[in-house]
C-alpha cells in the first residue's frame, strides 16, 4: 500500500468521526474481573494494521488493564501460521479474524463454542458455522474521481456503457482475495453472465489488489471503479477526492470470521473482547472506521439511507464449488494472466 494512503488511513484510525449514539456494552461483573485478571488478549488478525490500533485504543478506554497484542497478516499468510502451530500444539492466539469464511470452516475445530449476547441479531447467512461471527467486514461501493468525473454512474449497469469507459475505469482482478471473488460473483449471478465480457470489452485497467488501484484514483490515472467501504469511506473522509455510494441493484458484502482458539491462554478477556466487539458500540465503532456490519438495523455511515441499502451475500458453500472455474472464466474474459 503506498505512502500516501497508508498516512490517510493511519490519521482516520487514530480519529475517526464522532461515536455513533449507540449504547454502551455492559458486561457481566464476573467476566469483566475474569478478563482482568488475566490481563491480555493475542490477536491474530487480517484486518488493517491501522483499524485494529484504533480498535484497541478504544478497547482500552473502555477497559483498561487488559492489553491486547496483535499478530497482523494477510489471510494467506495467517491461515498458514494458524496451521503451523495447531499441528505444533503450540496456538498463540486468543482471537483469530480474517476473510477466508471456506478455509474457517475447513478449520472449525480449532475454535471453542462461542455466541455473543447478541447473537440472534446477527442473520445466518453472515456466521461461519456456530462459533465464529462477523466483527468486521467490508462491502463493494462505485467510487470516483470527484475532480475527474461530473456525471457520475449510477447503477452497476453503467459500468459497462461506453461512455463510461472514456473516463477511465479501473478493476481489481478476482484472485486477489475473497473480497473481489464475491464482488465477481455478484456481477455474474446478479448483473448477468455477459456482464464480465461487456465490461471487459471497454478495456479497464486491472490491478492486483485495492490499494494500488485507488492510489491510482486519487492521482487521476483512473476514474472509476469498484472499491470496498473500508477504503472509500476512511479516503474520503480523510479528504481524498473521492466520492462513493452503494449502487440500488445490490451491495455485495464480504464478512470476516472472528472466533475464540481452543487452546486460548486468556479465554475470559477474549470472550469481553468479542462480546464489545460484536456489541451494537463495537460495531458502531467498526463503521466507523469503514467497515460494513452484518448486525440486524446495523450501524451506517453517515449520510447512508439504511432503506436503501440492498445487501447481498454469497453462498459460501457454492463457492467452494464454482472457485477454479469462475475464476478461469474471469481471467480468460478479461484476458488476464498472473
């Protein structure tokens, strides 16, 4: 991630907007003298390094004494070290959260039963089995280059009009994570099987991930494209010259999955961690800082008609099955090669 994006997001994580009015989380007296007397969480997380710092100052401000210690990586990179250590029985970490929900459940067992209070609002479609649950997530927008573009688009359907090509379209290319899998998927089974080679046909230019594309919008060598919440929303906010919204034919989401280990050394002050986190305040301060949550009349950024927002999530369990396949599709019609 360049220079320029990772200050943005480093000062809107360390501010980020006013607290959303929701209330507080209270937990039992009993957790809460458990969790410190144990004193520490290890977090083993894929989220930005800058949002989880933000979290756990806010964590911190709300309990103190319990100091939480992060082990951040990529989903690839966390998956093989989680591995690592359960075949060493040598598991480090308390928490566990990243974005790949088809290889968490090829690893359930490595989690203890977990339900937060609130559990029931939280819809089916967004948990990964019955012991890891959506902290964070991030959903697809349109964004653009306000100083670039005065006739924005408007549904995803533009995104495939000529005239919109002229302004210089950018897409990130479909293996490089969960996160564009889902937003492919969407476009094929939502938009139409054509959608891929029609927009293909205008030529976009594709990036490996996120974060060099939208550094490439904010220095004007694209335009448009599509981009997740926790980019847009933190950029734009920050001041960068974009603007986003989500489109009315449907808002692909892609959800984390965050458990408790097992084998947790601090089982009681990750169960609090959790618990806040999961909370209508933990997930306030998740949108907050751009993330998108699963929780039922969620938290929204400001501006955002919550009534007009048309969540879609995948089946996870037809992605294991169309994965390879779609994929070829995808490269093969943009004529993509890694």
């Amino acid at each position: 991630m360049s220079r320029s994006i990772l200050a943005l997001l480093f000062a809107f994580a360390l501010t980020g907007t006013a607290p959303a009015a929701e209330p507080a989380f209270v937990p039992s007296q009993e957790l809460l003298a458990a969790a410190k007397k144990e004193g520490k969480i290890v977090l083993y997380t894929a989220n930005f390094l800058e949002t989880e710092q933000a979290v756990i100052k806010r964590f911190s401000q709300r309990f103190p004494g319990i100091a939480i210690e992060i082990v951040r990586a990529p989903t690839g990179q966390l998956i093989t070290r989680i591995k690592t250590e359960a075949a060493a029985n040598r598991m480090i970490a308390d928490v566990i959260d990243f974005s790949d929900r088809v290889q968490a459940r090829a690893m359930i067992e490595l989690f203890a039963p977990y339900a937060p209070p609130n559990a029931a609002d939280y819809p089916e479609v967004a948990r990964t089995g019955d012991r890891l649950w959506p902290r964070s997530g991030n959903a697809w927008t349109i964004t653009y280059n306000s100083a670039l573009v005065s006739d924005p688009p408007k549904p995803w359907a533009d995104l495939i009009k000529p005239e919109f090509a002229k302004q210089r379209l950018g897409q990130t290319v479909i293996a490089s994570g969960g996160g564009p899998f889902t937003r492919a998927m969407f476009e094929r089974k939502v938009l139409g099987e054509d959608y891929w080679a029609k927009q293909a046909a205008l030529r976009p230019a594709l990036f490996p991930s996120q974060a060099p594309m939208v550094d490439a919008m904010i220095r004007g060598e694209i335009a448009i494209a599509p981009l997740v919440t926790n980019l847009a929303i933190p950029l734009a906010a920050q001041g960068a010259p974009l603007k986003w919204f989500f489109a009315p034919e449907g808002v692909p989401v892609t959800v984390f999955c965050a458990g408790i280990t097992k084998a947790a050394a601090h089982p009681n002050a990750a169960k609090l961690f959790l618990d806040w986190a999961l909370s209508r305040e933990g997930q306030a301060l998740m949108v907050e800082l751009g993330s998108f949550s699963a929780l039922a009349r969620a938290p929204v950024p400001e501006g955002v008609d919550p009534a007009a927002i048309k969540t879609w999530y995948p089946d996870e369990a037809e992605i294991e099955k169309i994965f390879a396949t779609w994929t070829d599709d995808w490269n093969k019609a943009y004529g993509y090669r890694q």
